[in-house]
C-alpha cells in the first residue's frame, strides 16, 4: 500500500485519537505471537486445564486426550509465547499459566470461549 492509496481523513480529531490506541510495530509482533499460540483448540483446553491447578504434561495430555509428544509440542508454543511456566519438581514437569501479562492475555482470550458453555460461564461472571 502507498501513501497514495491511504485516503484523507474525515474526522482528523477522531483519526488522531484512534492511532493513540494502536499498537507500537514491536507490540503487534507480540500479539501476533501469543494469538498464533492460541490458534489450535489443544492449546486453548490447556490454558482452560491450567486456570485453576498445575499439571504435569502427561496429566495435561490425559485432560485434553492427546498423546504426550503432542502436547509436549504444545506446551513448547504456549511457553515460547509466555503464557505458561514450567517448574521442575525431581523427574517431573508440572505447568501452570503464566503470572506476566502475556499469561494474562492468553488465560483473558482463552476465557472468553466460556460464554459458549453456560455453566462456566454463569460460575466465572461472578468473580471478581
């Protein structure tokens, strides 16, 4: 696209103030990154299965009925994307989400699919 092809303003106030609200090229390329982690509905029952407890990846496999090597993959997408954390615990590897805000936005997006199924979501519109 040339500046040629972007057309004039109409409202130029209102113009200015909607490019206040958009993303830095540096922030779009990390959006970009945690909704790409989000594309698959493997990761998205892993986010939902991590809400509330830390699991070990062959737990999580069970929960999401996937093999281990498959959700191991997942797993490795989620956490290049900061929305889970991995904690050694002597052989084991358990996961939880992630406490910074790339885990926040990816439990928040992941959340959202709660109003397809209305008793989460009834029991989740009521915290805080």
């Amino acid at each position: 696209m040339t500046p040629n092809d972007i057309p004039k303003p109409i409202d130029p106030v209102a113009v200015m103030t909607a490019e206040q609200q958009m993303l830095t090229p540096r922030n779009e390329k990390r959006m970009r990154a945690l909704l790409d982690a989000l594309c698959d509905p493997s990761r998205i029952k892993i986010v939902r299965a991590l809400r509330d407890t830390t699991l070990a990846a062959s737990d999580l496999a069970h929960v999401i009925g996937r093999n281990r090597a498959v959700t191991s993959q997942h797993l490795r997408v989620l956490r290049e994307a900061g929305g889970v954390v991995a904690k050694r615990q002597g052989n084991i590897v358990r996961y939880t989400l992630s406490q910074d805000v790339s885990g926040s936005i990816i439990e928040e997006a992941a959340s959202v699919f709660d109003q397809l199924q209305p008793e989460t979501a009834a029991s989740t519109s009521s915290l805080p």
